[in-house]
C-alpha cells in the first residue's frame, strides 16, 4: 500500500487525527486496485474556529499517479450547501468524490458494457 501523508494535523485533536487516519486508510485501497500505480497521496487538513467550541474541517485529498494527478476538496456539504463540521462526513466526502472522479477519469464501469455488449443483449431478450 502507499504510504499516506497528512498535512495540518497539528490542528487537531489525538482523537480527530485517530478518526481521519483510519477512515481515509480504509477508504483508499479501493481507489488504489482501480488505478494500479500510485506515486503518492496527500492529505491536507484545515480547520476554522468561529470564535465557539465546534470548528470547521476543510480536507483536501491528491492522489498522485505517472500521468495523472487527481484531487478533491471536501470543505462543504453539496446538499446542504453547508460546511463540514464533522471531521468524519468531511472525510467520507471526500473519499467518495475522489473515488468518483477516478472512475469518470479512467472509465472503470462503463468498459465492461461497451466491450461484451450486454446492454443491447439483454434488451432484445426482454422484448421477446
């Protein structure tokens, strides 16, 4: 597995640097078998104190490979149109959004219909 490495987390808590390792080294290894050969990832954190007791979490993610290089930043909720202020919802975001850029990068769903032609099969079964 490549080896992740993390920026900003002097901001954070023993127990908010234990929850986003483990949830973004969980997360990973799946990106890493649909794109092969990875150089390296990076994971910067930031946070923003408001003045109260809650901050606020902006993650971004790189994954660095030979040819390409993908990105992510997690610092707002697409929903919601609201920002993070769960260290845990930031990281699944931002997993799952790197996770889809790589597959709309490198088209991972789509081979295995163009190439058997299933789609058309399966259809003129159904009509019959």
């Amino acid at each position: 597995m490549t080896a992740i490495r993390y920026n900003g987390l002097d901001h954070l808590t023993d127990e908010e640097q234990y929850v986003l390792k483990k949830l973004v080294e969980k997360e990973f290894p799946k990106i890493e078998r649909m794109m092969k050969n990875v150089d390296s990832v990076v994971v910067d954190v930031k946070t923003h104190d408001k003045g109260g007791k809650r901050k606020m979490y902006m993650l971004d993610v790189k994954v660095i490979a030979p040819k390409t290089v993908f990105s992510v930043k997690a610092k707002e909720n697409t929903i919601k149109k609201s920002p993070y202020w769960d260290l845990a919802a930031s990281a699944h975001h931002a997993m799952e959004s790197l996770e889809a850029e790589v597959k709309h990068k490198l088209k991972a769903d789509t081979v295995a219909w163009k190439k058997t032609d299933m789609k058309r099969g399966m259809r003129s079964k159904l009509n019959e």
